[in-house]
C-alpha cells in the first residue's frame, strides 16, 4: 500500500498521512478508514495533514479527483477538525484545486488547508488547536 494513516503524537490528537509512489485512490480509502478509526478511539479533537514523501507521490495525481474528494468529504469524522495537505511540489496546482474543491463543498471547505512544507502544516494545527481551546472554554 502507498497511502498510511498513523498517529503522529504520542497524544493521539494528529494524525499523518504518507504517500508513496503512485498511489490509488483505493489506498487512500483504506488509509482514510484507518483515519476514521483512530479519531473515534481518541479522546479528544483530532486534526491531521498529509505529506507526499517520494518525488513520484508527489507528481502523481490519480484520475477523478473531484469525485473522489466527495466521497472522502462524505467520510470525514466528526473529530477531525482539520486537515492539511502538504502537496510537497505543485503547490500552486494543489492551492488552486483546494480553492475549487473548496467552493464545491462547502462541509469540506471547513476543514481543508493546503501547507508548502510539513513544518507549516504542524504550526497550523498548533495554531488552530489553541484558537479551539479558547473556544471550549
């Protein structure tokens, strides 16, 4: 499989995912059931970003990508509360699709952001976690 869904914190509150070479969307699927998974065993607000970790995972892109992002935004769990790609490459491709996905779903609009590296994406979550803790309190 080229798609893997982990945690990333011993916290269990980020959850990666990893591309390798050319990956399909039935690896993604699969991966994203993992996702569902571990967010509904977590005992709190989950978030979690994707990084594309070989040049090919990079440059790939599967067909039907906007059907697909239906279904995956039909699927998300109620505990993420935020995703973030980081395409590592394309980036300006991948911010101009995740505006028209964006647009077209509004449900994942809410919780979809495009990174330019996995450090960016990271400090985006601490920063949407901490806008969240004040909002719980």
């Amino acid at each position: 499989m080229a798609v893997y869904a982990s945690w990333f914190d011993s916290e269990h509150t980020i959850i990666i995912y990893e591309y390798y070479g050319k990956w399909t969307w039935d690896e993604l699927y699969t991966a994203s059931a993992v996702a569902q998974e571990l967010a509904t065993d977590a005992s709190g607000t989950v978030y979690s970003f994707s990084v594309r970790r070989d040049d090919v995972a990079r440059s790939h892109i599967p067909s039907n990508i906007i059907t697909h992002f239906a279904v995956l935004t039909q699927q998300l769990a109620p505990k993420i509360a935020l995703h973030i790609s980081v395409p590592g490459g394309h980036e300006t491709f991948w911010k101009n699709l995740s505006q028209s996905i964006r647009a077209m779903y509004p449900r994942f609009a809410q919780h979809m952001l495009v990174a330019d590296t996995q450090e960016e994406a990271l400090q985006m979550i601490k920063e949407q976690k901490a806008q969240d803790a004040v909002a719980g309190s």
